[in-house]
C-alpha cells in the first residue's frame, strides 16, 4: 500500500491527536489515518489511501491538517 508520511508541528496531545485524524479522515479517498504523536517536535502523520494506486492529493490533507489548527512542515 502506497501510505504517506507528514510530518505536523505543534501537535501535543491525545486531543491534538484526535482532531488531525478526524479532519484527515474526511478527505476524499482516505482509508486510514495513524498519528504518531512526538511533544516538542514534529508528530507523524501517515495517510492510507483508498486505493493504492491513487495517492490522496497532498493538499488536500494539508489543508485537513491546518483545519485542525496545526501545520505541515514536510510531506
């Protein structure tokens, strides 16, 4: 499967947490959301999609992420 790293500041909580994968989630073509929290630098946000041969546009789930009130650094 075809999954996508970002990575996210300012995130520092299971809430923080909560909010990026709900938002993420909702972009069209997502399968799965995994957040790997990381207090004090840049958590991970790995993106499924939902078919593995059509990546989720990387603005979409960059405007999901900021949505959520935080910001992608690197995707």
């Amino acid at each position: 499967m075809d999954m996508t790293d970002y990575l996210v500041q300012g995130m520092t909580c299971a809430h923080c947490v909560a909010s990026v994968t709900e938002e993420v989630s909702a972009v069209p073509g997502v399968a799965g959301v995994d957040v790997r929290l990381v207090v004090g630098g840049s958590s991970v946000v790995t993106v499924r999609p939902a078919d593995p041969g059509s990546p989720v546009a990387d603005d979409a789930v960059e405007a999901a992420v900021e949505e959520a009130g935080y910001r992608v650094v690197q995707s």
